[in-house]
C-alpha cells in the first residue's frame, strides 16, 4: 500500500517496519495480522480524514458485503495494539455515524539507494585489473602448452585419444544418472496405491445410510438410517467393537447426527416443509442406550449443520445458516449453553456457501473447517474464537470433511472423484496421497486413528425425459455412474456421464450413443450449445474447450487466469463468461474466440448468465435476483427475485425463464411477468432434479431431468489388504 521505497512509518511513539508488518515501541515489537496492518496502512495514507464504514469496507476488505461485527471486532484489535499513551491518548477517533479518523502525523522513512562517484571508479578499476590478471594466466597457460607440444607424438596421440572419449563418456553417465533420479522422484511422487477391503457393519440390505460421523475416541459411529416404513431417518450408534448396531433417538421427523461430546451426541431435527429445525443432544449409556436428552437451540436451516462440542467452557461451534440474510450461507457461531450468548467465529463473503463440515482437534484447541465456493473448496485451520485462521489447502475437488490424526499434525480427506485419500501435514504443508483401491464403489470415506470406515453410495443422478404431449417420464440410463449436464441441440441432446475422463453421450430418434471424443476432462462445470456455429462450449476449472459434437472433434482450448463459473454464447464468436477473481469476486466477461480478447461488461457479482432473444444479457446474483442488461445502453432492470430459495437452476428458452428449486419446475415470462407450475410429481424427500434442459419436437415440449435419487448402500469397515 506504501511506495516500495519505504521500509518504515513512524508516527506518536510508534514504528510501523512495513517489511516485517510490525509494530514497535520501547522495545516492544508486536507483529500484525494482514488485516489489522492493511487497516492501519489505510489510516496512514489518510490522516485527520473521517474514513466512513462504506470506505473501509470497498478499500481494505474490497468487497461490498461484510459484517458490522467484523468492523467493530477489527477496528477494536487495532486500537488494543495501539495502546494509548500520555503522548498519544487517542489514535483511533470515532465519530458518531460517520466513521474513524487517524489523530496522528505521520512520518515516512525510505530506503537510500546512492552510490558515491569514488565507490563507482574503484568497482571499474578492479574489474580492469582482474580481466588483465586473467589474460595474463591465460598467455602463460599457452606458453606453456607450445612448450610441452615437443614431447613423444605417441602420448600425444594417447592424449587426443583420452580427451575424446572421456568427455563423450561423462556426458552419458551424467545423462543416465539423471534421468535415473528423474525416474525414482517421478515414481515417488506418484500415488501410492492403497487396497482396501470391505467389512459390512450396517445390519440392514434394504436401507440408506448417511452423514457417518466417527466418535472423538474413535470408538463408535453414528449413522442416520431411513426407516423403510416411515421413510424418517432415524440415527443408529455403531460400536466398533462389537459391531453393536442401537438405535437411540426416532423422531417423528428426520434426524441427523452433527456433533459429539463424552457420552453424548448431538443432532438435528429437520423438515423443511414445515420450516422446523431443531439442534438436540443425547446423553447415552456404557451400552449405548438412550439415557436423556434435551433441545439445545432452534437452527431455522433448511440444510444438515455440522456442530463440535468445546466442554471445558461448555460452549459448541456450529454451521449457522442464513447468515448476510443468504439461505444457503453458513458461518461458524460459536455458543454459549449456559447463557444462550453467540458470538461469530468466521465471516465467509457471499461469493462462497460460507464455511461448512467443522471438525475439532483431539487437543481440543483448534477447529478444521471448509469454506465452500463455485468450484473451489478451501481447507481453513483456526483456534476455537476464530483467531489464527489459516487457509492451508485449496481445490477444485468435492470434499465433504476432513480428519484429524491422533497427534493433530495431520489432516486427511478423500477424494471421491479421484478415489484418493488425501493427507496435509500442518508442520511441514507437505501433501500427500494414496489411491484407493477397494472391492465396492465408496463415496464417503473416514480415515479414523488405526482404521478407514467408509459408506457405499447412498445416491445417483440418471437423465429422464419427460414428453408433454404423452404426459410420460422415462430414464435414459440405468446403472450406479451418475449422468449429468444435459445440454440440449436443434435435433436432441448431449449429457455426460462420471469416469476419468468423463464420458459424452448422445440421444437423437429415441437412441443413445456412447460417442468418442477428443477431449480428456475429469470434471465439467458449464456448457452451452450455440445454433449458429454448432459448437458446445464447456468449461472446466480455468479451462474453456469448444467441441464440434456432429464430428466429435475438440476445435480449440483456452486457459484462462481465473475461475470460470458460468458460459452462454453471445453470438457466433462471442462468449459471455462469468469469472471469478482474486478477490472472490465474480463479474460478466465478453470472450471472442477468434482474437481471444476479453472485455468485462457487467462489474457486479454473478452466478451464471444467459442470452435473451434480442441479445440482452441475464444473469443471477448471489441473492437468487435476476436482471437483464443491455450492453447497448449500459441499463439493467430487475425482472425476477427468488431469494426465498436457496438452490436455483435455471434456463432461457424462446423468451422464457425456466427455473428449478429441486421439486418442481417453473416457467416465468419475461414479457408477461406471468408464472406457470409445470407438472411433474417427484418422489418427495428421494428425488431431487439437479439440473434440466429444454427440446421442442413437432410442436412439443420435451423435459430432460438430471434427477438426483437416493439408494440402498452399506456402511463398511476398511481393512488393508497387504
């Protein structure tokens, strides 16, 4: 924030050394955080100025949505390092609903760069002096050569001889060691594979066992179960011992295992059409009977919370849902039993879901959590009241949770896309992994102190279509790989189906194809056809491909600096792109794939966009809102608000905005404002549509359903096969 020059700024009695971000007076040297420096750096650069909240908010956090806690908690940091003085009682001012200003002047100390005419000429004359010293050897190494050349021509020939091949020989053995090394550290830093054989410890055949959560002793497991006559999921404890499986809490609505304590669970009661949602614990026996339970707080989520218990100050840290008003955005709370008192352990932006799947250290002093965002999960360490909060580990890939070692200097995940068991050393940052390798599909995998507990796979997505005109819905496929992303063309349509690399399939007159193509991905996020130049635009991580599907040839890739969230096609050579930046950011990008030039166009923050007929622009905000640009003018309005729902999947077809909240499908005139509901019973609480395209054949609307449904599966015991 300061010009490079300036190593340090001294204002009252103190020192800011912009190099090491620390603060010293009397002796005392204090390091700051990045954002308690970032802040003090803003103060400096603007002395006696009322600096409004607005202002610190768009300048220091640059970004328009943030906590008022968060403010006040950062403001108060700095004034305690600040502390006040008979020469500075006061640094930090507060003006009543306006802001804060910086009482101090400042002064600003450079770095001198100067060299002296005298060092400068001594520097020329030494390099002088040893370039004639060097000429000198180099004429009496010759004189000497000439000299020798009267001796036997044998050796000399001997000697021609030797210099030949010596060299040629070094150079071989240089070449194989090398590339020996290569090969042992290419081999070392390959995954290692891990085999795996199951043991089933779930004692039903005919059920769905989910969010399996592993005892901080390591002793026990808690599974929820669904009752196959009430369809309640209700929640088992597994001893590990004894295989013992008991049921101890059946509620009359679905309950869910979120945290442990000794001797004791905690749980959630949920419905989200009732709008209940309840956090309880249950105190258990030695033989892991129900022994009491009581409600330890109302959570008003529509989702699964995850909880860890702090018992020395019997307080728990939970996922908070709805936090910045957001439904689907969750921060760390921490909460007091005693008292009912919360107060906010983390502030995720709203570029992200928030911060999900906390876990706490055998130590009990430290807390591992998820922040989860398009496309990116960040693995984040921090103490138990949110300070110290260190991102370790960031990636594309879906995790759901991470575990501790038994000496907690050590994180691990699975990597279900992948089948590979991840590991983080928190002393070191080395990464590690293993492939695994077992004699069932595993979904979720535990890496527990001495064993691995895993589940089979509890859900799968299947691509149906359902035919207005004949009022029927049929699926496509029908196995345990999961199909995703239908993308709609003139005649029919494309969908992928999982594998390393994902597979392309087609369904034209009432027939599949399994095409082979030439693009190797092992993940897709967006895609969007264009009529005009019969191309397929997707979009993996930062990489954009454009696939001719009729030929199966991949025209052209690109690699962009950011995130790609969301493509549509602009028009024939034009894509519009929504990026994500370095500051989590997400704005609207223009891309011409001929001159690969990039211009952004809309600078507030997205989710995804599409094109409407007359080449306006449409786009979702983090808020479920839905505007229309014109890039001619520069104007956007408001045409839709739907941010009473979490989770929206939507299209644009012939002037219409189709939308999704996971049960039932919408159409929604953009001309007439009016809203259908189109028909389509799903089995409630096992079915979800994930995503949807639109075809119309002979006058017809065909639905293609990406739907999300739930199976039978097992929880099993993981033991090494050597």
């Amino acid at each position: 924030m300061f010009d490079a020059n300036v190593i340090q700024v001294k204002f009252a009695n103190w020192t800011l050394c912009t190099r090491s971000c620390s603060l010293i007076s009397d002796f005392l040297t204090q390091e700051l955080t990045p954002l308690s420096y970032k802040i003090l750096c803003y103060f400096i650069l603007n002395p006696n100025r009322i600096i409004s909240r607005d202002e610190f908010v768009s300048s220091v956090w640059a970004n328009h949505y943030v906590d008022d806690n968060a403010i006040n908690k950062a403001i108060s940091d700095l004034r305690r390092l600040l502390k006040a003085t008979e020469e500075a009682p006061n640094l930090i001012k507060t003006h009543y609903k306006k802001g804060y200003s910086f009482t101090s002047e400042v002064e600003f100390i450079r770095e001198q760069h100067s060299f002296s005419q005298k060092d400068t000429q001594e520097q020329v004359i030494s390099s002088a002096s040893n370039k004639i010293e060097l000429n000198s050897i180099q004429d009496e190494t010759e004189k000497q050569s000439i000299e020798g050349s009267s001796s036997l021509e044998l050796l000399k020939n001997k000697a021609k001889k030797y210099k030949v091949i010596k060299p040629n020989l070094v150079v071989s053995v240089l070449s194989i060691s090398i590339l020996l090394v290569g090969l042992v550290y290419w081999w070392q830093q390959q995954p290692q594979t891990l085999h795996l054989q199951s043991k089933k410890l779930s004692i039903s055949d005919s059920s769905v066992y989910s969010f399996i959560t592993l005892s901080p002793t390591n002793d026990k497991l808690a599974v929820s179960k669904m009752n196959t006559k009430s369809g309640v999921d209700e929640i088992f404890i597994i001893d590990l011992e004894t295989h013992k499986n008991t049921k101890i809490i059946s509620e009359s609505l679905d309950a869910y295992p979120i945290g442990w304590a000794s001797n004791s669970i905690y749980y959630q009661i949920i419905n989200n059409e009732q709008q209940f949602c309840e956090v309880w614990r249950a105190d258990y026996l030695s033989n892991n009977e129900l022994y009491k339970k009581e409600k330890v707080l109302d959570c008003e989520s529509q989702y699964i919370l995850s909880l860890v218990a702090d018992e020395t100050s019997n307080r728990v840290i939970y996922t908070k849902f709805g936090y910045r008003n957001v439904p689907s955005l969750a921060a760390l709370v921490s909460r007091d039993l005693t008292t009912g008192e919360e107060f906010q352990v983390t502030s995720p932006n709203l570029d992200s879901f928030g911060d999900r799947y906390v876990t706490i250290s055998p130590k009990k002093d430290k807390v591992a959590f998820i922040r989860s965002k398009v496309g990116l999960r960040q693995i984040f360490v921090a103490n138990l009241d949110g300070s110290m909060q260190t991102l370790l580990y960031e990636t594309t890939d879906n995790i759901r949770r991470v575990s501790w070692s038994y000496d907690a200097n050590e994180l691990s995940w699975y990597v279900s896309s992948s089948k590979e068991l991840m590991g983080f050393e928190l002393e070191t940052g080395k990464i590690h992994k293993q492939t695994i390798s077992t004699d069932s599909y595993i979904t979720s995998l535990l890496n527990g102190f001495d064993s691995i507990y895993g589940a089979t796979r509890t859900s799968d997505n299947d691509i149906f279509i359902y035919d207005s005109q004949t009022s029927s819905l049929r699926k496509l496929v029908d196995n345990r790989a999961s199909e995703f992303m239908p993308i709609a063309v003139k005649d029919g349509f494309y969908f992928f189906q999982e594998g390393e690399p994902v597979r392309l399939l087609s369904y034209f007159g009432k027939q599949i194809s399994k095409d082979d193509v030439s693009i190797s991905l092992s993940s897709l996020n967006s895609g969007s056809y264009s009529m005009k130049n019969g191309l397929i635009a997707l979009s993996s991580d930062r990489g954009l491909h454009l696939l001719n599907p009729e030929t199966n040839e991949l025209k052209d890739s690109f690699v962009f600096q950011h995130h790609i969230v969301d493509i549509s096609w602009f028009n024939h050579e034009n894509l519009i792109l929504v990026l994500q930046s370095n500051d989590s950011e997400q704005h609207i990008w223009m891309f011409n794939i001929n001159t690969e030039e990039s211009q952004k166009i809309i600078h507030k923050d997205a989710k995804s966009v599409s094109i409407t007929k007359n080449s306006h622009i449409i786009y979702q905000d983090f808020y479920n809102k839905f505007y229309i640009f014109d890039p001619q003018e520069g104007i956007e309005r408001l045409v839709l608000s739907l941010s009473d729902f979490p989770f929206i999947h939507w299209k644009l077809y012939e002037g219409d905005l189709y939308y999704s909240t996971g049960s039932k499908l919408y159409k929604y005139s953009l001309d007439t404002h009016q809203e259908t509901t189109l028909i389509y019973s799903l089995d409630e609480g096992e079915e979800i549509i994930a995503d949807f395209s639109i075809l119309k054949k002979d006058g017809f609307y065909n639905y293609i359903y990406q739907i999300h449904s739930f199976k039978n599966n097992e929880v099993v015991l993981l033991d090494r096969v050597e």
